[in-house]
C-alpha cells in the first residue's frame, strides 16, 4: 500500500503515526510505504516493489 501526500497530513488533521499503527494491525506483514511522490521523498522504495512485484528489470537509477 502506499501512503502519497504525507507532507499534507498536518494541514488535514491526520496522524501518521496512527495511520502506520492502524496499517500494522490490518495489513500484518504485507508491505507498505508512506511518501510524498512530488517532492521524490521513497520514490525509489515505490519504483523497487513495482518492479520487483512485477517481474520487471531494477529501476535504472539502480542499475547504473
């Protein structure tokens, strides 16, 4: 699952560490990321899992 827009959650009102909690107790195991993919921030974590979970080659910035 991935969490995009943290950078917004305090101007809404969400806890991400409640929402990390909350994920743990549901999700168990199964992975998860929280980012902000307009300012990059684990954009390489996201990009790993799709390929890899895809059966695609490495992204390119770790190929290089």
């Amino acid at each position: 699952m991935v969490v995009n827009k943290t950078d917004l959650a305090p101007h809404v009102g969400a806890d991400l560490a409640v929402m990390r909690a909350d994920m743990a107790k549901a999700r168990g195991e199964r992975p998860d990321v929280f980012t902000d993919l307009t300012r990059l921030v684990d954009v390489g974590e996201v990009a790993r899992f799709v390929a890899q979970a895809g059966g695609l080659p490495a992204p390119l910035s770790e190929v290089a």
